[in-house]
C-alpha cells in the first residue's frame, strides 16, 4: 500500500495528469525521474504519452499519494473523456479530437499540448490544462485569444525536462518564459461555438436542431466529419465560398497546410477559423447545412466520406437532402407507375411521377 507522499499537491481546476505529477515531483527535490522511479518502480512514465497511453493505476496511485478524491484525480487523464468525447479509449491507436504529442525518447516532438500565456501568467503556480489537449479548443475562452501551440521559438511544450529547473512555463529548448507569449484575439463567433462544445462535452448531450438532443459522443462525430469536409480537397474550397457568400464571415483556410495535416494537428489559428465555418453549418440543422451543401454542389458521398458509422442526423440528412444518385426505375415500375396514373386520369410527365412516387424519375424520359 503506498503511503502519503511528503508533498501532496491536489491538481487544480481542469489540469492535465503530466503537469500534476511534474508539480507534485517538484515539490519532492525537483527530480522527474527519481520520484517516478520511487513511485513507480521499472514503469516508462515519460517515453509515452502518460495523459493518453498509462494504465489507471498510475492516476489511482497519485489519488492515494496525495489524497485526492479518485474521481477528481481520474478527471486529469484523457481516458476520462471516454463515452463524452470518443467511443473507446484505444492507448495506442489516434483518436479524434485527441492532439497527438509525437513522443520521440522523452521528448515531445508536436505541439500538441497547446497552452493560454494569460492564464499561465495569472496561475499562482502555473500548470497546463486537459483542455489544452483538444482538438477543438483552439482559443481561451477566459482571456478570448487564440491559443498557441509552440513557444516563440517553435518548439512544442517539454514541461516535463523543466521539473529540475522549478519553471514548468519556460520552454525547454531556448529558455524563454511562456507567460509572456504575445496572444491574438479569439473571434466572439468562434468562443460561442467553442463554449458550446465545451457544454455538450459536460452534459453528455448536444441539441442538433429539429433532431432534437444527441449524446455527445455522437455529436463530436458530427462536429469532426464538418471540419474535414471544410479542408478536404475535393470540397473545401466551394463550401467556404458559400459559408462566405452566405454569412460575410471571413474564413479562409490556407490549403497548403489544411489539406496535409489532419484536423486535430492544425494549428490553433487555423481550427480557430474552421470552427467558425463549422458553426454555419451545424447551427439550425439541418437547412443551412442542406442549402450550403446543395449550392456547393457537395453530395452525400463527400458528407458522408471515410466515416463508418455515420452519426445518423448527419447519414439521414446526406441520404434524404443531399443524395444525387438518381433512381432509375425499372420496367415493371414503369408500367405500373402508368396504369396508376391512367387511372387518376394523370398525364405520366416527370412531374407527375416525381408526384406520385417522390423520386426524381426524369431519368427516364430521356
Ligand atoms: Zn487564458
Ligand atoms: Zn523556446
């Protein structure tokens, strides 16, 4: 049974495993590797991706080195997103939503921890978020800037070498302070959106206009499959047109870098811009998803591509309002559809058989 660790740091609102064990690891002579050694007797701890990848019981054995509720500890590891944000937590597969860190020995190679320099700044000891690791969160929502994802210098966040230094915001490869990072102005539309997310994650559950309340976990499906179609290379470029053309926002996505890079791993001012877009098309589903699809000329087969298992208010609004493939009807069909409308005394045009059997049948007078 482990005992109470010397110093017993709670973790604080909203803060990320790693950072909650370098902080509890400075407190015990500032040395990473000799506490996780103590603790953890022949583990890798920071060769992984310890927030996404470490089993359970390293989170239960922080619970209980510093007597912290497990629930409250639990909500430090990504795994707790699970069944809210993601259906399975896979520790070695990539996950939606989840921005990949890029473990290299124990260095972290992308910039997938993204990090607020006013929020670092006001902290009475700084610490990085769970938050910071999502895919969607691209501003702050508390000082409304855009989040960076590097230090000035370009490198990702290694708080995890600094724990010797006690500076958990100075970046590791050139020394600068993090808290003093210049920040840009988040977009009033794009920190609703980003709340609102934020909100269904919490809940559980999104409301999808006239489809009413969807569990969030199917809803971040939904969210996701929008935010590719808006840097696909087939669609992109027509359907930010037409969010532009419709709305007057002024989104643009630089295509040398959202069509190479997938979603969650762009940049946060670039998600920034895409969440905006994203916005217009999920708000009031379906219609203006519907009609800016329709006057992008982008089809179901675009909404709908790579996912498996489409959430369904996206499958049935592809199927019923954005599906092309036009029946053809055969013969037997044909000639019943005749009789049907001799009967009713009915000329048998397009129109009418459009009428009577709500498909598109103009195929077959041609
Ligand atoms: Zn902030
Ligand atoms: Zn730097």
């Amino acid at each position: 049974m482990m005992r109470l660790f010397a110093f017993r740091p709670k973790p604080l609102p909203g803060e990320i495993l790693s950072s909650w064990i370098c902080r509890t690891a400075a407190g015990h002579n500032g040395k990473l590797h000799s506490f996780c050694h103590y603790v953890w007797p022949g583990r890798q701890m920071w060769n992984r991706d310890p927030d996404w990848s470490c089993p359970s019981d390293v989170v239960e054995t922080m619970a209980r080195g510093t007597g912290t509720a497990p629930e409250v500890a639990r909500a430090t590891h990504l795994r707790s997103l699970e069944g809210r944000l993601y259906e399975t937590h896979r520790p070695n597969a990539k996950t939606p939503w989840i921005r990949p860190i890029g473990v290299w020995h124990r260095k972290r190679l992308n910039p997938g921890l993204q990090y607020c320099a006013a929020c670092l700044a006001e902290d009475a000891t700084p610490y990085f978020r769970i938050a910071w690791r999502l895919g969607f969160a691209a501003a702050c929502l508390t000082h409304r800037t855009i989040l960076r994802e590097t230090c000035t210098c370009g490198a990702a966040l290694n708080f995890h070498r600094m724990v010797a230094h006690g500076e958990l915001c100075q970046c590791d490869a050139c020394g600068a302070d993090l808290r003093a990072t210049a920040m840009e102005p988040a977009a009033p539309d794009a920190l609703a959106f980003q709340r609102h997310l934020f909100n269904a994650l919490e809940r559980s559950v999104a409301d999808l206009g006239s489809y009413g309340p969807v569990a969030s976990v199917r809803y971040f499906v939904l969210i996701h499959q929008l935010l590719k179609m808006l840097t696909s290379r087939k669609c992109a470029d027509r359907l930010l047109y037409r969010v532009r053309l419709s709305t007057g926002l002024d989104v643009r996505v630089d295509p040398s870098i959202a069509r190479n890079i997938e979603v969650d791993r762009l940049p946060p001012r670039l998600r920034h811009d895409l969440l905006r877009a994203a916005a217009v098309l999920v708000d009031r589903w379906p219609e203006p998803m519907v009609e800016l699809c329709s006057a992008a000329r982008v089809w179901s087969s675009a909404v709908l591509a790579d996912l498996e298992d489409p959430p369904f208010p996206l499958w049935d609004v592809a199927r019923r309002d954005l599906n092309r493939t036009f029946y053809r009807p055969n013969e037997r069909e044909v000639q019943a559809m005749r009789r049907s409308c001799a009967a009713r005394e009915i000329r048998p045009s397009g129109h009418a058989l459009r009428k009577l059997t709500g498909r598109d049948c103009s195929l077959f007078f041609r």
